[in-house]
C-alpha cells in the first residue's frame, strides 16, 4: 500500500466544528499498525482506485475522490 512517495492531499467540507490532524507517512505507518481493520479497508480502497485508473486515466482537472 502507499508504494509511491507523492505527496497526497484532500479537500474536506464540514457540516459543523471539526477538528482536522495532519500525518506524516511514519505516524501513518504507525497508526496503521495499530488498526489493522484500518490498513485492510484503506488498501481496498486505493486497490479499486487502481483499478479504475487503469481502465479509464484521470483526465486533467478530475480526481475529486469520496470520503473514506
């Protein structure tokens, strides 16, 4: 999971107050350890997107992605 080392980023709406945590790729790692339930649903994720990306490519200005 995660074999490229770019950088990601999010856009994120609120309905209300929320508290937003940034974390670096180490503490990621580490959280992950932690919650394997986590780790298995985010690597399913990014499998599917994968795959969707391998049928159809990102045409510029796409890549809007839904909340995990």
């Amino acid at each position: 999971m995660f074999i490229s080392g770019n950088r990601r980023t999010a856009s994120v709406r609120s309905v209300g107050y929320s508290d937003l945590f940034v974390l670096n790729k180490k503490d990621m790692w580490d959280v992950l350890k932690d919650y394997p339930a986590a780790r298995v649903r985010l690597e399913a994720i990014a499998v599917k997107r994968l795959e969707k990306y391998k049928k159809a490519p990102l045409e510029k200005g796409e890549g809007k992605h839904k909340c995990l």
